[in-house]
C-alpha cells in the first residue's frame, strides 16, 4: 500500500514539501494552526513568493479543477494522525527573544499535539533546523505521549532549501540527509525519496546527532565564506585593491570555488543570522564554545557591512549629514527572487538612515508589501524609476535581476544626483559610468 504523507506546519518549508510530495506522487495532508494560511492553501494561494511553488500547489490541491486532488489541508491533529504513515514536520525555529539561542516551543508543541493522536505505528519526521541534541529529547517525549508508544519512530531529515530555489531544491536535491536509529525508518525515507534517489540524488544515514550538526555546520560554513570576502573588501579599501578581482582569482581554485565570493552588504533572510547564533549558544551548552568562537567574528563582519554601507551613502549626499537628502533603495528582500524581508540587510540600512533623518525611498519587485509592514515609516514607490526621481544618491542592496538591467541613461535624466552605490558588486561599473554616473561599490575604491 503506497505511503501517506503529512506535513505539519505550512510555512516556507512546510507549504513547499507538502507540494512536493504530492507532485512525487503521494497522498498528502497539510495541516496548519493558523486558519487565514489554510484557506490561502485550499485555494491553490500560498502566503509567501517562491517561484513555482503556487503552480505546483494548483496542480495537486483537492477542489481546484484539473488537479491530481492528491493535496489536502486541516487543522486537526486527530485527523492527520489517522491519515498519515509519515509525519514530516516543518515547523519554525526563531531565535528567542534576547537571547542567541533558538526557540523550539513551536516544534515542542507540534510533536506534541501529534503524539497524543498516534495510535498505530507510525513515523514523524523532524525538518526543523534544531540545536544538537534535540531529536534524542523528543524521541523520548514521543514515546511517553503516543498511545502507541515503541511502534512510533523518530527520524530527522534536516532541509537544504534556498529561497527562490525551493521548489527545484526539493524535487532535485543536492543531497538528502536522514539521521535515524532503526533500519525501518531507513527504509521508509528510501521509498519516500525514491524518485530523487533515482535521478542520482545521494542519500546520507547518519545518527540523530550527526544529521541535526549537518544544517547549521552547512549555514556556518557559508556565512563564514561570505563574511571572509567581505573582510577581505575591508582590505582592499584600505589598500586600494579590487575584492571583484581578487574574488575572481580566489574563485579559480578549486579548493576554495567562485560561489558566495561576491563582496557588499552580507548575509540576512531567516535561516543564516540565527542559525550561526543558535549554534553559538549550543556550542556553549555542551562545553565547546571554543569550537565556535570564530563564528561571532563573522556574524561582525556581517553587521559591519550594513553601517560601512550607511557611511558611503552619507559621503555620498555630502559628508556632514543626510538631513534634507533624498535617497533611494533599491531592494528590501534579504535576497532576490523571495519576499522575504527577515533580518534583510537592505531594509536595515535604509531604516538607519531614515532614523539619522535622510528621506528614504524603497522599492523591490516583490517585497513591498511585507517591507511596509516591517518599516511602516519608510516611503515605498511601485517602481525604480519613481524611487530614485529625484535622489540624491541611489543605493543598490538586492540583486534582483531588474535592477542589473535597468537603463542608466533613463534612471540619469530623473534622479537630482547621478551616484549609485552597488552594495551587491553586481552592476556594471562601465556602462553607469558610460551614462554619466559616479559609481562607488563595496571594496572597490578605484570604481
């Protein structure tokens, strides 16, 4: 009898497995606590941007005429308990209040309200990115609660999602990680990611420890790369080098690759900030805070990039103060092709300089909406061509790829002052300073 799958929590991840699976080919059920993203979901709608991922629900989701109807979704816990044999759950981990370490009250209370339903053998699967240690805990607390108790087992199959790339990262993964206790739950996950295996995806068994330590070692790894060329453009703007070139050098060594070598503002979104935090405080719960002390440097540098962004754009208005200054943002998703503004290092430095009392106005092709939520005070225009009418400097802080293709010569004969700083090295220095542009990026003085 083919498997039936449940997802719990329809976020980001949640709302982009549960799509998946069903496009594998399984009867789905999502379920949810919160009732406006379940009637989002039932329509075929999904409360985030993702590329592709409201094309692939529409396909599978009950109800909306031509779909597979393998796609379904609740708030009951009793019912998808009754429904499912695999249990992924894809809840939040937020940073806790003040603190770096991670909040895992939401997994704990859906493990939880799941496990008081299961009656019959069943598997749940953990998604969530948790401190090390965390899946042993809540394989002990499944037991006490599920009426079935051994017959319910406990795996944890960390996600590799990056936003914009959701869906393909899904379907296709680069690797497919399952850290379990038992050969059942080995052989389940293997039928579960059947297709993926197929196609050439590898597949990694490992201990609970080990599969937990994969994500946020992953996330480190990353934000480490990224906040080195961003010191190394610190380097060269004290010596007057070029990080771009230097970058480029660095790149061809296959020890080292060409990715994430791209120098300007830093790392943002929801998952990098506080999951280096989170491992920081973890570390320092087991006793091996050393072994990650290097990543409060990085975590630094990537602040420093926000304010050494906001001093460029003050010299750029004329040095003293931006009282009185028009300046416009381009960008406030932490990263082209989401709407994610979490932690966005855009929307942080055009809030910094509203506060120091410049006139700031944003514009991003799919995050207005959640950036006026966040930044209410914030003028927001519906296009670039509004948002830097008549700016005294421009500032590029998402590398969307309308913004690399934007017409520097239409852009010149609206703006008061022909400046853009390119916080993300993605534009073309040549072609701005063709149309008339002084053209500054991050660890680049010559440019």
């Amino acid at each position: 009898m083919a498997l039936k799958i449940t997802v719990i929590g329809t976020g980001y991840l949640g709302a982009t497995h549960a799509a998946a699976m069903a496009e594998l080919g399984f009867e789905v059920l999502g379920l949810d606590v919160v009732p406006e993203k379940i009637e989002l979901l039932r329509r075929g709608e999904v409360p985030m941007y993702e590329p592709g991922l409201a094309e692939l629900l529409r396909r599978h989701v009950a109800g909306i005429e031509g779909s597979t109807g393998r796609l379904r979704f609740t708030m009951d816990y009793a019912e998808a308990a009754d429904f499912g044999d695999v249990h992924f759950v894809c809840v939040n981990t937020p940073q806790k209040h003040g603190e770096y370490a991670c909040d895992m009250s939401y997994v704990d209370a859906a493990m939880e309200s799941l496990a008081v339903h299961l009656t019959g053998p069943a598997l749940v699967v953990g998604k969530s990115t948790v401190p090390v240690g965390s899946a042993d805990r809540i394989a002990a607390r499944i037991r006490e609660l599920a009426p079935a108790g051994e017959a319910v087992e406990l795996a944890w199959n960390p996600e590799f999602l990056r936003e914009g790339f959701a869906v393909e990262d899904t379907l296709h993964p680069d690797r497919i990680v399952v850290g379990v206790r038992g050969e059942h739950a080995e052989k389940v996950l293997r039928e579960v990611y059947a297709t993926p295996v197929a196609e050439g995806s590898p597949f990694v068994v490992t201990d609970f420890p080990t599969a937990e330590l994969v994500k946020t070692s992953a996330n480190s790894f990353l934000a480490t790369k990224i906040s080195f060329i961003n010191a190394m453009a610190e380097v060269c703007e004290a010596a007057g080098g070029d990080v771009v070139r230097l970058a480029e050098a660095l790149g061809y060594d296959d020890r080292i690759g060409a990715k994430f070598l791209r120098a300007g503002i830093g790392f943002g979104g929801g998952c990098l900030p506080k999951d280096i935090r989170a491992f920081m405080a973890r570390a320092g719960e087991l006793g091996a805070d050393q072994a990650l002390t290097f990543l409060r440097e990085v975590d630094s540098i990537n602040m420093r990039r926000r304010g050494h962004m906001v001093e460029l754009a003050r010299d750029a208005v004329g040095g003293g103060s931006f009282l009185g200054k028009r300046v416009a943002v381009l960008g406030a998703a932490f990263k082209p092709d989401s709407d994610d503004v979490r932690d966005s290092p855009a929307l942080n430095v055009a809030g910094q300089i509203h506060l120091q009392g410049g006139q700031v106005t944003v514009y991003d092709p799919k995050g207005m909406a959640n950036a006026r939520r966040l930044f209410p005070t914030l003028g927001y225009a519906d296009s670039a061509e509004e948002a830097v009418r008549g700016a005294d400097v421009v500032l590029h802080l998402t590398e969307w790829r309308e913004f690399r293709e934007l017409d520097a010569e239409a852009l010149g004969a609206v703006v008061g002052r022909r400046v853009i700083l390119d916080g993300r090295n993605a534009l073309d220095p040549e072609r701005w300073r063709g149309a008339g542009w002084v053209y500054r990026a991050m660890g680049r003085p010559a440019a």
